[in-house]
C-alpha cells in the first residue's frame, strides 16, 4: 500500500497527516454491497491502526466517510432510498 512504502519517509518530516477516503457505507453497511461495505470498512480499520502506530511520531491518520453523493450510480436509486441515505 502507498502508505506503508511512505511510512519511512513520513517518520523523517515534520507535521504529516494521512487521509484516506471511505464511505459512511463501510459504517454501516448497505444492501447488494457486501465487498464495497467490507473493503471501506477496512479502510477505516488500517486508518485507525495506522493512527494508533504512528502517533508516537507526530503522524496523523484520519479518514473521511462521506455520505450520500449524488452520481450517475445514485440516480438510479428510487426516492426512498435517497432519502435514506
């Protein structure tokens, strides 16, 4: 991953901040998306354990779970289901 072969030269600079991008689906999951649910709530998992490891360091992790965004994939959804979102 771009973050582990980055990690030496992370350790080396001064104020360094990770940002990893999700979904709120990897939060709580989402009908007919089990490997998309599963592969972004790994993400938040590594973002976490990456934190946790590089703190001492002054290396922040975080990651960002947007929500509902509107795409030609979500124009698809029916009303209902927008609005659940």
């Amino acid at each position: 991953m771009v973050t582990q072969a980055l990690s030496r030269n992370f350790l080396k600079a001064e104020n360094v901040s990770i940002v990893n991008m999700s979904s709120i689906v990897g939060l709580m999951g989402n009908h007919s998306q089990t490997a998309y649910a599963a592969s972004k709530a790994g993400l938040i998992g590594f973002s976490k354990s990456v934190a946790k490891e590089l703190a001492s360091r002054n290396v922040r992790c975080n990651v960002i779970c947007p929500g509902f965004i509107q795409t030609d994939m979500t124009d698809a959804l029916n009303e209902k289901a927008k609005e659940e979102y």
